[in-house]
C-alpha cells in the first residue's frame, strides 16, 4: 500500500530492526506506515525488520528528513544527489518525493517532478 507520514494514534504495533519484542508506537509520535502497518517510529530513527535492505531487496525506501529549519529546496537537492549514487554504484533507478504537511503520502502530487518547491528568496 501507500507509504505515508503520519501522527501515531498511540498502540500501533511495532518491531525493532534487530529485535524480537514488539513494541508501540506513542500516541502523537511521527511514523511512516503504509496501510497494513508502522514502518519507521521517531520520525526515521527506529525502523521495522520489513524495511531492512539486504543483497535480496529489490525495492527499497530511503528517507532524508528535514528539521524546521531545513529549506524545502536543500532536501530536494539531497534527494537528487542520493538517486544519482543509487545509478552510478547501485545500478539501480530512483523515484523520488517531498513529503510535507500538504501532501504527506507517497503519491502522483507528492513525485518531485510534479510539486513546485518554493524558492526561498533572502531578506
């Protein structure tokens, strides 16, 4: 399904990379889900075994993330450069979206090529 960014409702079930135990998702805590379950918790810190890369994956997620200070337009750089090394020692193709509060699932509006990133003009 559907990758999105969202606030926990508090009690999603969850497992740790590397773990075992399964833990929750805090109520108000930012997750990554898609709609079966939490894929990422603590914005991208924790991740699940399910989205682990290994020499098998053929699709995988990689995320960067933004503080509030971070210009729309340095992500978008960051991402470009990231989907450059994917092809050049990877071999692989990248796809690529800005995840914001107006658009915060993966999705036709959120693919870089069809946003428009405001330019952050200096005072």
């Amino acid at each position: 399904g559907n990758i999105r960014l969202a606030i926990a409702k508090g009690g999603e079930p969850f497992t740790t990379l590397g773990s075992r135990e399964e833990a929750k998702a805090q109520e108000g805590e930012i997750i990554y889900r898609d709609d079966v379950e939490v894929l990422c918790k603590a914005w991208n810190w924790r991740e699940c075994d399910k989205s682990k890369i290994t020499e098998e994956s053929k699709n995988v997620s990689l995320i960067i993330e933004g503080l509030e200070h971070t210009r729309p337009k340095e992500i978008t750089k960051a991402l470009k450069e990231l989907s450059t090394l994917i092809q050049k020692y990877c071999g692989g193709k990248a796809e690529l979206y800005y995840l914001d509060k107006e658009i915060s699932e993966v999705c036709d509006a959120s693919n870089i090529e069809n946003r428009v990133i405001a330019v952050d003009i200096p005072e």
